[in-house]
C-alpha cells in the first residue's frame, strides 16, 4: 500500500477491496482459470491467478459463482496479479 508517494491516482473513484473466488474464461483459447477477485468497479477489475505460471492477454469474461461480470481486457500482469478493464459492449 502506498502511504506517502507522488505516485497520480487515475482513476476517479476508489475500489472496493474484495476477496472473492472466480474464473476467467480466455475468450481466444476457450479455456478457463481460476483466481481471486481482489477489486472490481465499473471500469475494471485486479484479480490474484491461482497458477504461477500463467501469461494471460487480450480478451476475458469474468465470473463469480453463477454471475457473470462481463467481458474484459487483460492489460497488465505482474507475476500472478492481473489488471482488467471492462469492455464496453
């Protein structure tokens, strides 16, 4: 967590921190992995993968138990966290 930094926030709105199971569906392989949703609002989502070692990219959908958060981009990863954003459909 960044206490003191010069570091600009982008986004306008801060994130809940959550910690729920879910899966994410690679849209270009069909395959699925699991992970734990660490933060989700309207714009995107962080979620900590359950395998080491995994390189994910492009495009995802996003679930947790029987919901569905829709589609998003994969646009950072750092080790076994990734950074999503939504996809407007």
């Amino acid at each position: 967590m960044l206490q003191e930094s010069n570091h600009p926030e982008r986004r306008t709105r801060a994130r809940q921190r959550i910690a729920f199971s879910c899966d994410l569906y690679l849209c270009a392989t069909g395959e699925t992995c699991g992970g734990i949703l660490r933060s989700l609002d309207f714009g995107g989502a962080r979620v900590k993968l359950n395998s080491r070692n995994i390189a994910l990219s492009g495009r995802v959908q996003l679930r947790t138990g029987t919901e569905d958060h829709g589609s998003f981009r994969v646009v950072w990863q750092n080790g076994q966290e990734i950074g999503l954003q939504a996809l407007i459909a």
